[in-house]
C-alpha cells in the first residue's frame, strides 16, 4: 500500500480522545482514521481472511508420507525427545 502524509486540524479534546481510543484499541491513530474512512464510506474496508483462505493453495501439495502419523504409535516414539 503505497501512504501519503495528511496533516489536519484538531482540537485538543479530540486530539486527546484519539490518543486514547488508540492506546485502549492497542494501535496506531492513523488505524483509526483509516477504520472511519472505511465505515464513513470514503475508503473501502480490507476484507478479512479466514484461516482456510490463507492456506487453502496448500492442501493436497504433499504427496508421500505416511497416512497414520497422528494416530500410530511407532510415529510417536521420539516425539518431544
């Protein structure tokens, strides 16, 4: 994502309360705005990615390999040795 830096005018009270929402929310201001842009409808809100969606090109890739790994006790003789 390529940034630019915008420069505003807040007052104190606002300035205050962004700092705050930030440090509670645990991240940055310009987050915050980017999240109001968002939900205001000037930007549009990345999509979430579920876990399958992150790693869905990978399964079926391994070919080989033993099918019982989890559940027979002989691949488990040196586990955590």
């Amino acid at each position: 994502m390529q940034t630019e830096t915008l420069s505003i005018r807040i007052s104190k009270l606002e300035s205050a309360a962004l700092r705050r929402r930030a440090r509670d929310e645990k991240t940055s201001q310009g987050q915050l705005v980017r999240r109001a842009l968002a939900s205001y409808g000037i930007t549009s809100a990345p999509t979430a990615r579920s876990g399958f969606d992150v790693i869905k090109h990978l399964i079926g890739s391994s070919h080989g390999g033993p099918r019982d790994l989890s559940t027979n006790a002989k691949h488990l003789e040196d586990y955590g040795q």
